[in-house]
C-alpha cells in the first residue's frame, strides 16, 4: 500500500476536527434545546405517578392497619362479658382479621403499583398492546402450571373470610384430624392426637367436620341392677347433677343442666338409665368422666349397685384331632424286622442233657 493512500484514508485533522465535533456539539445542543421539555414533562409526570401511587398505597393500607386493629380491640372488649363464652377466642380473632388484613393490603398493593407501571408506560410512549397480550399469554401459562398452588390460596382465602375453623379448632378435614395450630392462606397445620403435626393444603380440602363450634354433648349410660329402686336411682343423679353444675370449674363448661333422658335399655340382668348435657366445645369428655365419677361414688355411698355388660365370650380354637395320633412308624409293630432288631436279645438256655444209669 502506497504513502498516498494511507493519508487519503486517515480521517482529516487540524482544523477539520475541531470543526466537526464543534458542529456535533451544535446538532446535540439544539437537539436538547429541542426535545428538553418534552423529556421534562415526560420525567415530571412519570415522578408524579410515582409518588400519587405510594402515597395512595401507604394510606390505604394505614386505613387498613387501623381497621384491624379496632377489630381485634372489639373483640377483646367482648371476650370480657358475658358472651365471651359463645364467641370464639381473642387469639383465634387476630388471627383471622390479621390474615383478611394482609390479603386486602396485597391486592390493594398489587392494583396501585400495577396501574401506575401501566402509566409509567404509556408516558414513555411505548405500545402497551404487545406488553399486554405478552402478558396476557404468560399469565395463562403461568397459572396452568400453578393451578395448584392458586387453588390452595383461594381456598385459604375463602376459609378465612367464611371463619370455617380458626386456631384452637379441633377439627376433622378428611385427610387428617387434629387441633389446628396456625391458619395460613396455602396450608392448615393440625396437631393429631399424638402430637404430630399434619400440614394440609387448604385446596385438597373437601370437607371440614369443626368440633370446636357451637356445642357439644356429654352423653353417659349408667348401667344399675333391675332390682334397683328406679326413683331413688333418679334423685341421687339429679343430686349429683345439682351439686356438678355449681363446682368450678364445671359450672363454666357445662352449658346446660345434667337432663336424666331415661331407660335407654332393660334386659335381664341390667337396665341402663341415659344421661345428657350440652357443653363447651371440646369439653364433651371431660364432663364424662368427671360425671362417671361422682354417679359411681354417689351410687356407693347410697348402696346402689352399678352392673357391667356382659363380658367378652374368648373363641377358643378348636381342638386338634390329630394331637394325640403319633405318626406311623416301623418299630409300632412287634413283628417287623426293626422292632425285632431294637429289642433286647433274650439269652438262650441250653436244653437239658439225659444221663445213663451208670453215670
């Protein structure tokens, strides 16, 4: 390659330079000159949505806070009266308001920022229709493949908001049965009876069988002799009854008086007297026993003679036919050739010799 062509290839230099990056500099300086107000109104109203947007979403969920926590102090203020008993726990109330708290916060917080995303957007003037359709194709994908996990949270949802069960709640939910524990918007954790702990999804839920609402029944069958004085069986209950129903702290977890409903049962040996009584939820046993309790001491001290059932018959296997028969063997036979070998050898006495008269 030639001298000349190198230098006819070499960008000019000198005072062409400085005359092109001064007129580069003009062309960007009347640009800007140009453009800057757009851009700054563009810039202006993209920091006022953003701010009007946190604003909003800061009060809104203030107002929410606010709100759940009058609920909860309500709540408190009621367990202290009379009605405390019916209504469920202060506990179990936080919880389910604090959970409907933090659903409306996110939705809330999900629509402001999303709609002012959306309006950032259109100020930059970009086309929203592809962004939308692009999200509207990943939305159903996404939620196909998380229909499991988005079943499980509106199911949670709706449990809350319908109060089906809460903290403390010993509850039946098909798959598993226990004390639930914690309430959350995906997963039930349940406390089973010996003390595991079953995490259940709240969209495999199908029923829910709630122990703990509304009241229970202590049901118990006293079983006397029939020859017992049936008036006197029923004043020494009722007494019982009377005298229950005033201890503490018994006198809270029955609801209802201790009712003699009757002679459920007479048979030969045994009649049995029913008797029933509403109480808390989830105290139904302890009343049983405790009223199993006092009828039996009370029956003793009065000479009334509390009976059983009668006791479990045993199947006994039947006898084996075959025990006492021995297998067959070669040596029961006297005559067989093993017998004879087995048995003793006889010894063999000579025969007696005759003698002449001269000997």
């Amino acid at each position: 390659m030639s001298w000349s062509a190198l230098s006819a290839a070499a960008p000019p230099s000198g005072p062409g330079t400085l005359e092109g990056a001064a007129g580069r500099a003009n062309d960007a300086a009347g640009w800007v000159e140009e453009n800057w107000s757009t851009w700054l109104s563009v810039g202006l109203r993209i920091v006022l949505i953003l701010v009007i947007a946190l604003v909003l979403r800061h009060v809104i969920r203030r107002a929410l806070t606010k709100l759940i926590d009058r609920m909860n102090r309500s709540v408190q203020a009621v367990e202290g009266t009379a009605l405390g008993g019916l209504l469920v726990n202060a506990e179990r109330r936080r919880q389910r308001s604090e959970a409907i708290g933090s659903v409306l916060r996110s939705v809330t917080s999900f629509l402001i920022l999303g709609t002012a995303a959306l309006m950032m957007l259109g100020a930059l003037n970009i086309n929203l229709a592809p962004l939308l359709a692009s999200a509207g194709v990943a939305g159903v994908a996404l939620g196909f493949g998380a229909r499991n996990l988005v079943t499980d949270f509106l199911s949670g949802v709706f449990m809350i908001l319908e109060d089906q069960y809460g903290v403390g709640d010993s509850i039946d939910a098909g798959v598993a049965t226990g004390e639930v524990i914690e309430v959350g918007l995906r997963v039930t954790k349940l406390r089973g009876e010996n003390g595991e702990i079953w995490y259940v999804r709240n969209g495999e839920v199908k029923r829910i069988g709630n122990l703990s609402q509304g009241w229970a029944t202590a049901a118990v069958d006293v079983m006397v002799r029939p020859s017992e004085d049936l008036e006197k069986v029923r004043a020494v209950i009722r007494q019982v009854a009377e005298t229950m129903a005033k201890d503490d702290p018994w006198a809270e977890r029955l609801w209802g008086p201790i009712e003699v409903l009757g002679l459920d049962s007479v048979l030969l040996d045994s009649m049995t007297v029913r008797l029933s009584a509403k109480t808390m939820p989830g105290q139904s046993l302890s009343v049983e026993r405790e009223l199993r309790w006092r009828v039996k001491r009370a029956f003793d001290e009065e000479g009334i003679r509390i009976v059983g059932g009668v006791p479990p018959q045993v199947d006994e296997e039947p006898a084996d036919p075959s025990a006492g028969v021995s297998a067959p063997s070669a040596l029961s036979s006297p005559t067989s050739p093993q017998s004879q070998a087995a048995s003793p050898l006889t010894p063999q006495v000579p025969p007696p010799t005759a003698q002449g008269p001269g000997k």
